[in-house]
C-alpha cells in the first residue's frame, strides 16, 4: 500500500504521533504499518527486515497488542487490564503498541479509561484505534488522536493533485496559471484537500534545502492545511489557496 509522502517521512525519521484513528477501507493495513514501524529497530522504520519488523509481519510480535480482534466490543474490565499492562515496560521494542481493531464498539466508560491513559500514560505507549464509523468514538478521544484516511482511489488522486499543485510552485507558475487547477478542486471536499495539501507540503519541504524561498509559501500554506480539520467548504479552501500563492 502507498503512503503519502509526508507520512513515510514521519516512519523514517521516528516522529510519529503517539495515538492516531485510523479510518478508510485499507485501515488495517494502515494500521499494521504504523505498528510495525513504532517497533522497528532497524533504520528508515519499518525497515521490513529487523527482527521487529518480521514479527510485526508474522503477528506474533509481544509489543504488539491486537485487543478484541473478533470485534466483540471490550468491556471495561477488560480496557483497565489493557491500562495496567501499559505500564509495563516494552518486551524488546523501543514502543509498545495499542491496536484496537474495532475502536467504535468500546462503550462510553472504556473510551474515557482509554482517554485518561492517552493523555498521562507512559510516553512508550502508542495507540491505534480502527473504525469504519469514527464519529461514534467521543469527540475527546477523536481530538487526542491523529486522523489517518489508509490511501485509497481518493487518496491516491489526492496525491496526485498534491504533487501537481506543487509544481505548480516550484515552476513558479503565475498565480492566473493555477486557477484552472484551483477551480476544479471545488468539486472535493475538505478532507480530500486536506490530503491534497498533505502531500504538497511534503513535497516543498523536500526541496527547502534547494529553494529557501519557498518557506514563506510553506507559512502560507500552513494555516489552510489545519483548516481543513473543520467545517470549511471546499470553495473557501480553494480561495484561500488562491491568495496564497
């Protein structure tokens, strides 16, 4: 599965977020990247050849946590005894991971346990939550994580939007030149602007060792990329990229 850009340059560089919801089709194949790089000892994680790596792909991986894999829905029992192990040290990784296959079926008690331990556990501790319905998850818990979309046709052609508008940028292209290309971007919505955006930052960042000057555009862009994370139509986001650039 391909990933944007920006996300494989997080894996390598070790900066990952420490909890992230992970939606889309291809969620978990998403996810078991993620797991596998917060566990990967080699360099440029997940390296796909340390021992990390080849248990993470065998699934038998002791720092890998898989809870309720048959999408019972775990009771809260069940997430205090996941909050004591968090505490544990790490078998033999440098993290130790979370993955919560079928995020939206814990109920209201559990989903506060787990907010408690996302926000003051163990800073070895990661978290995955997967789910085809994240708006059934608590606002706390949806704004304590990191939104991940697992690439699909969507992504994918978001992607290739996001490379376009970037060089777009780098060609320095009068702003009139992208208007076309802005104009038809309303026909998205912000979510798939956002990953748009997602992949054009990556890309400029790449090149600001060649071309400092393309840091006051970064800085432009910035705000909008947030934006997209609210309730904002895909025409005023591509207003707003117009008098960006």
């Amino acid at each position: 599965m391909e990933l944007s850009q920006h996300l494989k340059t997080r894996m390598a560089q070790r900066k990952l977020a420490h909890a992230y919801l992970v939606v889309g089709e291809n969620r978990r194949q998403l996810a078991d990247q993620l797991a596998a790089a917060w566990v990967c000892t080699g360099e440029a994680p997940p390296c796909g050849r340390c021992a990390g790596c080849r248990k993470a792909a065998q699934g038998i991986h002791p720092d890998i946590v898989r809870a309720d894999p048959e999408g019972e829905g775990l009771k809260a029992e069940a997430v205090r005894a996941l909050r004591s192990d968090a505490y544990i040290l790490p078998n033999e990784a440098p993290r130790k991971v979370y993955l919560l296959e079928h995020a939206e079926l814990l109920n209201q008690t559990g989903q506060n346990i787990l907010l408690k331990l996302i926000e003051e556990g163990p800073s070895y501790a990661c978290f995955l939550f997967l789910s085809p319905n994240p708006e059934l998850l608590l606002p706390t818990i949806r704004s304590r994580c990191e939104t991940l979309r697992a690439p699909g046709e969507e992504t994918h052609q978001a992607s290739q939007e996001g490379e376009q508008l970037a060089n777009l940028i780098l060609t320095g292209a009068p702003p009139e030149a992208c208007l076309p290309f802005l104009i038809s971007l309303e026909k998205r919505d912000r979510e798939e602007i956002g990953w748009m955006l997602e992949e054009t930052v990556a890309r400029l960042t790449a090149a600001l060792p060649q071309r400092p000057d393309l840091l006051p555009v970064l800085d432009r862009l910035a705000p909008i990329q947030r934006a997209c994370d609210f309730n904002i139509s895909a025409g005023h986001l591509c207003g707003w990229l117009a008098a960006a650039l």
